[in-house]
C-alpha cells in the first residue's frame, strides 16, 4: 500500500511539474515590473487587468477582500509595503489617514483625472485628495424576488417583517447591517448615544431570524441560484442579479439608503508606487471606467466613462442610483472605540 | 567487545546535531508563538486596533459574558454530533471492511482516502451545490412532486454537522480500522466457545477490546471540529459558527488580535481538558500520531 | 427465519450500509465532477447549461489557477524534504541518546498533531508579525514544515522500536565513521517508517487550509485560490483540475494495487 501511494506522490510531482512549463517568475520588490493589488471582490474586472498587464507589461497580483476591516486587518499584519494599491471606503481612508498609513499621490502623474466627476472629488474624507482617488460607489439596497414575494416592500423596516423568516442574504458587515437597523428606527448609522444603542440591539436581534446567509462576497449568489428571496446588499449585485432573473427587483428604502464610495489609495512604503501612479491613471481613464462599468455596475464618478456607457446605464436605477437616493443617504463614518466595541457585541451576539 | 571503545567515544556532537534542529525548530515555531499568544491574551486595544502592551483582563471578561458562552455551547454541541454520529457509522463500517469483507479491505480502506486526494474545499463546496435551492437534491424533489417549493437546506446547523461529519469521517476510520483489525480471532472463538452470543461477544469482548480505537477516533474528531472554520461558512452560512470562526474573525475584520488570542487560548484550555479525559480513560498519545 | 436466511440478510444489511457510506463519501465527488462539464458561462456557475469539454482546455490557460497548483507541489516537496530530514534525525537521536527535556520534546511534537490549526495559524501569524518576516513562500514552507515533522518522528520511532543496533555497532566496528553509518545502514532499515513520514507531509501540505490562511501573505495555494473562487462562484476550470488530479491518483492506486497482487502470485 505504500508503495502506491508513493508512486502516486511522483506522478503528482510530475503533474506539477509539467504544469510549470513556461511558470512565471515570482514576484518581487524592484524594477517596478510588478503591482501588489489588494482589492474588493467581484469589484475589479480581469479583462481591465489583463488590458493593463498587456499595455505596460507590469505583472499585477491581486488579492480580494469583502470588508473595510478585512484589508486594514491584513494591511496590518503585513510587513510595510506588501500591497501597493489597497481600496478603502470613505470612513476606512479617513482611518488610514489619521495613522499614517497612506502615500501621498503624485497628481503629475495622474492625468486623467480630468475625467472625473467634480461632485465626487475634494470630499470630506480626504479634501483635495491627497490620499485617494474614488473609484466606484453605491447603495446598500434591497432586492426583491417578487416571483415569491407579492408585498410591496419599500423600506428597511420591512425586512423585519417576521413573516420573511428565513429568507434574507444580509452582508457580512457590521457597520452596514447595524446601521442598517438604526436607520429603520430612523437613527444614524454612526450612533453612539448608548440609550439608542441598546435599541439598536435590539432591533438588530429581531432580524436574526430573517437572516439566511451572511455574504460580502456575492450576495448575487443566493438571490440568483434561489436560496434567499430577500437581499439587502450593494446595489451592483442587485443590478446583476436582476438580469439573470428578471423577476428580482430593487428598492431604495424609504428611510435614506446606506451610501458608500470606494477609493484608490497606495499603502505607505510601497515598493512599486510608480507602477501605482501608472495603475490609477490607467483606471481614471474613460475606456476602463467603461469596462468597469459594463462588468461591475455601480455609480461611477468618472464622468467620461459613463458617457461611454450611454442610456442604458444611466438611466439604469439599479446601475445608477438616482439623485434622491444620494441625497437621503447616509455614508458611515469612524466612531469611538468604546461605542465600536458596542457594536462588535452586538454583531457576535447576531451571528451566533 | 569493539563496543566498548565506542561509548566512550563523545555523545556530545552527535547528540547536538541529531535533536538541536528540531529543539530550535519546536522552540521557534511553537513555544515562542504559543508564548507570545499568551501574552498578548492579557493585552488591550486602542481606537486604531493597535496592540498595548498592557496587562489586562478585559479580553477574558468580555469571553465569559453571556453572548460568548453560547457560542462556546454551540461549538461544542456541533463537535459533540460531529463525533457521535462519526463513531455510529464509523464503527459498523470500519468493522465491516476489517472482519467481514476482509479479503478486500486493503482497497476497502483506500476507497475512504481516495476522496480526500481531492481538495477538501471543494468536496464541501459540492455538498453546496447539491443541497442549494436549485441544486440537484432539489431539483429531483420538485420533479418528483414530493416538494412544492424548495427544501432549505443550507445554511443551518444540521448542515454545517454534515459537512464536519463528512471531512472528519477518517479521522474516525483510521483508527478504528488500527484497532479492530488488531483483535485477535482466537479470543473470538474462546469467546464462542465458551456459549457466549453474538451480542454478548461484542459487548464483553470485542467493543472493550477496541474502545481505545473509539476514543483516540473521537479526540480526532471532536478537537478539529472545534477550529473547522471553513465548514461553518460555506454551509453555515454563519449561522452555525464555532469557535474556529471567533478566533478568524478577530484576526480579521474585527482587527482585535489579544482578543483572539484571549479565544485561542480557552480553545487550548479545553483541548487539554479533552486530552486529560482521554488519558484518564486509558487512551494512549501514540494512537493519536496515527 | 433459519440461520442461511439470516446470513444472506445481514451480509445484504452489510452490503447496503457500507455502499451507503461510500456513496455519502464520493457523492460530492460525483458532483463536481459532473460540474466539471457544465456548459456555463456566468457566475456563479450553477446552473446547469449543457454538456461541454471547453472548461478542460480553459483549464490550461488559467494562468494564476495553474500557478497556485505549482505552488502547493511546491510548498508540499519543500516542506515534505526538510520535515523528513529534521524529523528523521531527531527521531533516531532521540531513541539513542538520553538527554534531559527529553520528554518536554515528547510532549512538544503532540501539540501540532492535537491542538486545532486555527491556533497553530495564529500563533504563527503572530511570530512572523512581530518579527518582520514578510508573509510569502517562506513562510507557508516554515509553517507546513512545522505541522509535519510530528508525523515523521512518528512513523519513524515506529520503525525504530524494531530496530536492531547490532548492524551499526558492526558498522562502526569496521571502521565506517558516524555519518556514514547513519546513511548506509540506518536510513535504509528506516525507510518505510521515513517514507510514511514524507507521504503524510505531503498529504496533509497540498490539502492545507486553515495554517495556510494565515500564513499566506499573498501567495495562492491551490485550496486557497479554490476558498477564493467560493466567494464569487466556482468555475468548472477548478472542478476540471480537481477532476483530473482525482483521476491520476485513483488511476495510479488501482493500478499499482493489482500490479502488487500480480507480483505476489
């Protein structure tokens, strides 16, 4: 018996190493050949990497996460300068910021700035962008599958619905879920008064039983193969899912929506910045915003690229969440450590 | 005679060179992590999910708070099915392949291993696929008319003990399989010989006789159980978390590494705990090194 | 009921049970196997879209899923050769000489086999943390090298507690020195014991995800790129390399298994 499992051990050695005809080489520090990315899942599209790999012959590893405190927690952990291009949310680049963790970006490089949609820039997070650059953005919005559902649900609120048992994909996300509760009771997200938190709580745990699946990944998933009926996540996957089935439908809650806006922002000490500078100039470019837009359908600050993508992304409403919704929307924000570890509780307690 | 000439020879080098590199290699890579995760189980936080280095036992209160006990129950509960369904059809089934289809056992046994030559992920990701909403289980039920909607069922407890059950099941073989195949036939035949059942003969003999083969099984069972993260997520859902997932989600999205190490040290704790009740009960750690 | 009847009903009773558990052990096997042909194009790849063989040519232009395969071989021989070295060493050194804090290493090399991954993860996580040691392919070596050496010593004592000294001492006696006695004649005696060793760390290094999670930085082991593809969807290039890698090793078993019977006769 040994004797086959160790014949089995070199075939699959073989196997591999026949595999490796034509590997490529590790990748490592210096000549800037390379790029380190580390960025939201089903957020950046292969063929967008692959376009730059071709155009400027730099490798590019990419590495996903699904949560803001998912890439600081690894960012972290790593040495200094093991990714060169991370995508923070508003509130995770004002973090970032205030520990040091961000390099300044060389504007001379990027140019194509230019194509970007002047309401998006100079925000409050980081005025003047400094540190980073909006990419992509949206709403924390809820879908439907009305082949099953006949209500009509119109707010946050609704979910809560006990009669929606089981049957709910929420994102795996604390400050989205939480503050997503608050806002049913017509709270902020960024609550920290400790009355109203404990309110929260309990909102929170009432929608325990709705829960079906916690997904940051690709909530699209559950809605589409049928598992969950019901979907509070980012308003893309909503967009994508009801092309595959059309009978799924998006509501913007009544309460204001969760709002969020992703940016590029290069971690201090990378080592292959001016293949950084390369990378988002490449990405501000209208051509990519339009491959972007075309792949992963969330509101897009790059003006030019969606004029690329005409009438049918515009006008769009899960594609292109509508003026109101922006402007009844609410963006998370940093809160105090005691208050967060509040929520921390409340989340462990939801979750198990 | 020549033999005498060689102990006086010096033991030192040997000695050194032969156990110095796993003593440095044990030293580094588990007594110092371990160490340096027990220091920092005392450790705090600040707003920035930065590490102070200052003695506290806020991390331990806060696992002690009701919320934390539940989950530390429902690890447990999951690890305990884990391992007794494990031992229900592990038992008859390593039984069978030793003593009753014994001419075929070798490729009996090997059949077990085999699946486990493909990744462990996506044997559980199958499992997925089939019990999903519009998976293939589904799919024959609804043809079937036995069902009129889909049955749910992913993403629950049951589910998440299946798919511990299912990559655990060796673990549990593999050791049965050691023991059973050990039992000498003559006591066997003593047995009948001297009137005694087939049920007796089991419950007198052959279980005593292979019940170390069922304990060092459910150590091998139960305290991996307790760390599966990836099981409880993708059929779980996170519905059905363990304690493996606590200590993943501290080390990651909740950014609170002394708290994490705070849970990885109780799940020590009660490891060791497991590992005493087995000696007491007679179990011997080598079986356990398979 | 006579006593034939009975007979011929629990070996059906037996038949049944053990082709139950079977079919509950290849069952995702067989799934994914048939996804390997699933004509789909669009995540999360579940629907079933027709029967196709592209996915097994797609395969071998999936670059980065073919390099995260390279890497776990790689990581498994490497980490497979310096556990079976240190491992074996230790074991032989440990059955000759006595030393004090024999038994404290005793109890040592239990705590990877016993304790849960997740810890190991961490507490390695840790140790490299602290001390700069960038997350990469070093690391994973380290730490896969780690969970196995246990399984050698092992298997090696094992072979030991047959072990007849009386062919070193004649070695010795006839002038060959330390060095070359221990690879001549005592590795040799060992090797099955050493071979078990090594498989086991193979084994368990290309299936590794928990320590690997952890220890990764961004390398992409093979588990660890198909955990990835969990979260956006499975496409059937993965299941296709798991169909083939499945194929070779049961094609290799079943073939050396009757192979040895043949030899046998």
């Amino acid at each position: 018996m040994k004797k086959t499992l160790i014949i089995s051990l070199v075939t699959l050695i073989l196997a591999g190493l026949f595999t490796g005809c034509g590997s490529k080489t590790d990748s490592e520090a210096g000549g800037d050949k390379t790029l380190n990315i580390f960025v939201w899942t089903e957020y950046v599209p292969d063929s967008v990497i692959q376009k730059f790999e071709d155009e400027t012959g730099i490798q590019v590893n990419v590495s996903t996460y699904s949560s803001n405190e998912d890439m600081l927690a690894k960012v972290k952990s790593e040495t200094e300068g093991a990714y060169d291009i991370v995508q923070p949310s508003d509130y995770m680049v004002q973090q970032m910021i205030a520990q040091g963790m961000c390099e300044e970006l060389d504007k001379t490089k990027l140019t194509n700035i230019t194509n970007m949609n002047e309401a998006y820039l100079n925000l409050s997070y980081d005025p003047g962008n400094v540190y980073s650059i909006p990419y992509l953005g949206g709403a924390g919005a809820i879908a439907v599958n009305t082949d099953v559902i006949k209500d009509d649900i119109t707010s946050y609120a609704d979910l809560f619905d006990p009669k929606y048992a089981d049957s709910l994909v929420v994102l795996d996300d604390f400050r989205a879920v939480i503050g997503m509760a608050a806002k049913s009771l017509g709270y902020s997200m960024n609550e920290t008064d400790p009355t109203k938190l404990a309110e929260i709580k309990a909102r929170t745990l009432e929608l325990k039983n709705n829960i079906k699946l916690y997904d940051s990944d690709s909530p699209k998933s559950a809605l589409i193969s049928g598992d969950c009926t019901l979907a509070y996540c980012w308003s893309a996957e909503i967009a994508l899912a009801m092309e595959e089935n059309p009978a799924i439908k998006i509501v913007y809650p009544s309460e204001g929506a969760y709002l969020f806006l992703d940016n590029w922002v290069v971690p201090k000490g990378a080592k292959n910045y001016d293949a950084a500078m390369q990378f988002i100039n490449f990405m501000m470019e209208a051509e990519t915003a339009q491959m972007v837009g075309e792949e992963f359908p969330y509101l897009n600050p790059n003006a030019a690229g969606v004029a690329l993508l005409g009438e049918d992304f515009s006008s769009n409403i899960a594609k292109n969440p509508p003026a109101e919704v922006l402007q009844k929307g609410e963006f998370v924000e940093n809160i105090d450590s005691d208050s967060l570890a509040a929520y921390d509780e409340i989340w462990t307690e939801l979750k198990q | 005679m020549g033999s005498k000439r060689h102990n006086i020879r010096s033991n030192i080098l040997p000695k050194v060179f032969m156990v110095g590199p796993i003593t440095l290699w044990l030293g580094f890579l588990i007594v110092i992590p371990l160490l340096y995760v027990l220091v920092m189980s005392f450790c705090g936080t600040d707003e920035y999910y930065n590490i102070v280095y200052k003695f506290t036992l806020e991390n331990y209160k806060r696992l002690f708070a009701f919320n934390y006990l539940e989950i530390y129950a429902q690890s447990l509960l999951i690890a305990f099915f884990t391992t007794v369904i494990c031992i229900l059809l592990g038992y008859p089934f390593a039984y069978l392949i030793t003593r009753k289809f014994t001419r075929k056992k070798a490729i009996l046994y090997m059949m077990v291993i085999i699946p486990f030559w493909t990744n462990s992920l996506i044997r559980i990701y199958g499992w997925r696929t089939f019990l999903g909403a519009t998976g293939f289980l589904n799919n024959l039920l609804m043809d079937l008319h036995l069902v009129t909607k889909p049955v749910e069922f992913l993403f629950n407890r049951g589910t998440t003990i299946l798919g511990m059950v299912y990559c655990l099941f060796p673990f549990m073989v593999i050791p049965l399989y050691s023991a059973i195949e050990k039992l000498d036939q003559n006591l066997l035949e003593a047995s009948a010989d001297l009137g005694a059942k087939g049920r007796n003969t089991f419950f007198k003999v052959i279980l005593p006789l292979t019940i170390s083969g069922v304990f060092a099984g459910s150590i091998m069972v139960f305290i991996p159980c307790l760390g599966y993260f990836f099981v409880s997520d993708i059929l779980g859902g996170g519905n059905a978390d363990v304690i493996g997932n606590l200590i993943k989600r501290q080390f990651q999205s909740g950014n609170d590494w002394p708290l994490g190490s705070a849970l990885s040290i109780i799940l020590i704790l009660i490891t060791l705990l497991l590992v005493r009740i087995y000696q007491k009960l007679g179990g011997s750690m080598e079986s356990l090194g398979m | 009921m006579n006593r034939k009847t009975k007979r011929k009903f629990t070996d059906f009773i037996s038949v049944l049970f053990c082709g139950g558990i079977y079919a509950f052990l290849f069952l995702p096997i067989v799934v994914i196997v048939i996804n390997s042909f699933n004509a789909t194009t669009s995540k999360p790849y579940l629907t079933w879209k027709g029967f196709t063989f592209e996915w097994y040519v797609k395969l071998f232009s999936n670059e980065t899923l073919l390099d995260s395969f390279r890497t776990t071989i790689t990581i498994a021989l490497v980490s497979m050769i310096i556990s079976v070295i240190v491992g074996t060493i230790a074991a032989v050194g440990m059955y000759k000489y006595k030393f004090r804090g024999k038994n404290i290493i005793d109890g040592l090399l239990y705590i990877p086999v016993v304790i849960p991954e997740i810890v190991l993860g961490i507490s390695m996580l840790t140790l490299f943390a602290k001390a700069s040691i960038p997350r990469g392919m070093l690391t994973l070596i380290l730490a896969h090298a780690t969970f196995s050496i246990p399984f050698v010593v092992f298997n090696v004592r094992a072979r030991l507690a047959d072990y007849d000294n009386s062919i070193e001492e004649a070695s010795l006696d006839l002038g060959a020195n330390r060095i070359k006695t221990f690879i001549n004649i005592t590795v040799p005696v060992l090797a099955p014991g050493i071979g078990g060793g090594a498989l086991m760390a193979f084994t368990l290094s290309i299936d590794d995800v928990i320590i690997s999670y952890f220890t990764n930085g961004q390398v992409k082991t093979f588990p660890l790129k198909v955990m990835e593809s969990i979260k956006s969807g499975v496409s059937p290039d993965i299941n296709a390399l798991s169909t083939l890698i499945l194929l070779g090793t049961a094609l290799i078993v079943f073939l050396t298994q009757s192979g040895i019977f043949r030899k046998n006769k």
